[in-house]
C-alpha cells in the first residue's frame, strides 16, 4: 500500500466557526454545532456534508461526524476532507489523535488553527482509505453490539437493586409508621450559597459525590478554613450521618459519610441524623427504596430544577420496627447487593476494555494494521 504523510494544510479545509446570531432559526434547515453537538437550527451554512467537527475551545477531544451542511459556531473547527481524503477515514484519524496535545490553554481548553494544520497524517490512496473505513466501522459495529449488552445489564442491575428494595421495605407485621423527623435527633438543610472553592483545603461535598449509598470522592472538591467553620455553624456533619440530595438531577439519593471523613456540604442537600432507635443504613436504604421515590415524586416541585423541600422529607413516614429486626433487613439487603456489586464492577471493567480495544483499532488502522 502507498501510503503518504501529508500535513493537514495539504489534505484539507478548515472552517472557522461564526456567530449564529444572523441565521439562528427554529425551524431552519440546518444544524447548528457547537464543540459539544448540535445547539439549535439554521438558516445557513457554513460547512459541506462530509465534514468532522473538531472543538476550537471547551470539549476539544471529542470529534463529530456530520453528514449534513451546518452552521458551527466559534467554538468549533468544521473540518472538511479535500479530493485526497475519505470523510470518514478523516473522521476516524480525528477519532484517533490526542488534540489535548495540541492545547497551549492555562484555562479553557482551546485549539489552534495553525496548530490543527501542521498536524501530519497517513493518506493511503482513495480505494485503500474506504476498505480500511469498511474494516473499522465493521469491528466498531461488532464491539457497539458488545457495549449495548453491557449497558443493557447495567440497566437490569439497576432494576434489581430497586426491587431489593422495595421487598425489603414492604409492609412488616408489627411495624409502626413514623415520620422521620420524630425519628431523627437533627434534620438540616444545606447553606444556601455556593462556596468559593479552592485548590487544597477543607473537603466540601457536591450532590455529584452522591451515589445510592455511599459518597464517591474520585472527585474532590475544596474550600478554606473560613468557609468550612461557616457551613459547620448550624451542625457540623460526622461519620455516620444520612446525606440525601433533595434538588437538581439526582434528586432523592441518599449516602452515609464514612468513618474518618471530616466534610461540610456543599449546596442541594440536607443531613439526617438518626435517633439511637433508627439504623442510619436503615434509614439510608429507606430513602433509596421505591416507596421513598413515590413519597418524592408527589411532593416534588419545580421544574427548571426539580427540588423537596426539607418540610416534606421531614414529614415522610418509614416503618419502624425494633432496632435488631433493622439490622437483619440492612444485613439482607447487602448480602443480595453485594452480588449485585460484583456483577457491575464486572460490567465495568468489561465498558472501560471496550473502549480501550476502540482506540486499539484505530492505532492499528493508521499504522498500516488494517
């Protein structure tokens, strides 16, 4: 195969992105692109068919292929194949390259014109570049069939841990209704200010942190020592505590803090702290379960941002029955859960593998592999 290494200027055309304000048109006839994906509708053009979006600033690594003229704006690159180039097999070594190796940026990821054409790449002739395409689209669609049965298990999981729950919640004899603030030495809400964050200092929680038991801090998120004393003011938070997110898109999950974590919290949720006669993982997995939910879903409100109010959480009931009889139901529920747990860390591993052996074909494709 002759293969030749031309650089960009030489193989291609890139269109800088314009404001959309002129030809912004709900019921236009083209899309308009942003570096993220498609921001409205046209009633313009300013690249052909065929062309890959490349993001000039913002999400600069995450190449779009569109097969239809658009209009981008400034924040993104239309980058459109000349007479020597497939498309696609332009789209693919998009795919392929680091851009972030080309951001000069302090803040904003950003990329640079001249930088995107001096970038060098394989040109094989035509009829070779649309039989590698062929191959490549023809292992994606193999591994997207493999990644569709992952995700479909992920989804299943999510449904069984769901009726773990709502078995687990269901009606017990001898059981009391009670609301939860009666059980519950202290309910408190979030300040209601966004905290100025900082690079290193005290631990502050974002409802991000939030998942159904317990507070991932793969990302972390810092304020001073000035505003940790002030978000502690009305209670200071400690391990053991109930956190739940009552607004926003996780609204209702709920998380124990763990031993040894000093935190304050952030915006968008509040603290429970169960009485010594209430389990906090019991009170933790109620507030998962379904039958938490419907007591959400018809008391929630808004709509740009849907949000409960901590007077309605305070109000929920939850059956209560004695604290031995808790024990045992939060000790069944993390037998089954645990199962549960080690499928998905499976299903996991497998999606990360799957997107590792995606970047693997296009390596292999642009040296001559395919």
């Amino acid at each position: 195969m002759n293969v030749q290494v031309k650089k960009w200027a030489e193989v291609l055309h890139i269109i800088s992105g314009k404001n959309q304000r002129t030809v912004s048109d709900p019921a236009g006839q083209y899309p308009i692109y942003g570096s993220g994906g498609i921001m409205g509708r046209a009633n313009d053009f300013l690249c052909e068919a065929g062309s890959t979006i490349v993001g000039r600033k913002g999400t600069i690594n995450r190449p779009i292929f569109v097969n239809e003229r658009f209009w981008n704006v400034d924040t993104a690159f239309g980058v459109f194949p000349g007479e020597t180039l497939h498309p696609k097999f332009l789209f693919y070594f998009c795919q392929s390259f680091n851009f972030k190796a080309l951001d000069k940026s302090t803040t904003i990821p950003s990329l640079a014109k001249r930088d995107l054409l001096n970038i060098e790449m394989p040109v094989p002739p035509l009829p070779d570049q649309e039989r590698i395409v062929a191959r490549i689209e023809e292992l994606f669609s193999q591994l997207d069939a493999g990644v569709a049965e992952l995700k479909t298990a992920k989804e299943r999981l999510k449904v069984y841990r769901q009726a773990v729950l709502k078995e687990a919640f269901s009606k017990f004899d001898g059981s009391i209704e009670k609301t939860i603030s009666s059980v519950c030495e202290n309910i408190v809400d979030c300040p209601h200010s966004t905290p100025k964050w900082v690079q290193k200092g005290k631990l502050c929680l974002r409802t991000t942190n939030f998942k159904p038991g317990y507070l991932n801090l793969s990302e972390k998120n810092y304020v001073s020592e000035e505003t940790f004393c002030e978000r502690i003011s009305r209670l200071a938070p400690k391990p053991g505590d109930v956190l739940f997110s009552r607004e926003g898109a996780i609204l209702g999950i709920a998380c124990i803090i763990p031993d040894g974590l000093e935190v304050c919290m952030g915006q968008r949720m509040m603290l429970l702290r169960p009485s010594e006669d209430l389990l906090n993982k019991y009170l933790m997995y109620y507030l998962n379960s379904p039958k938490a939910r419907t007591l959400i879903i018809e008391n929630v409100g808004g709509t740009a941002s849907p949000h409960i109010n901590v007077g309605d959480i305070k109000n929920f009931t939850i059956p209560i029955i004695p604290f031995v009889q808790q024990q045992s139901v939060v000790a069944e529920i993390e037998s089954r859960l645990s199962v549960c747990d080690n499928i998905e860390k499976t299903v996991g591993t497998a999606l990360q593998q799957a997107e590792a052996l995606r970047q693997s074909i296009l390596k292999i494709a642009f040296e001559g592999g395919l």
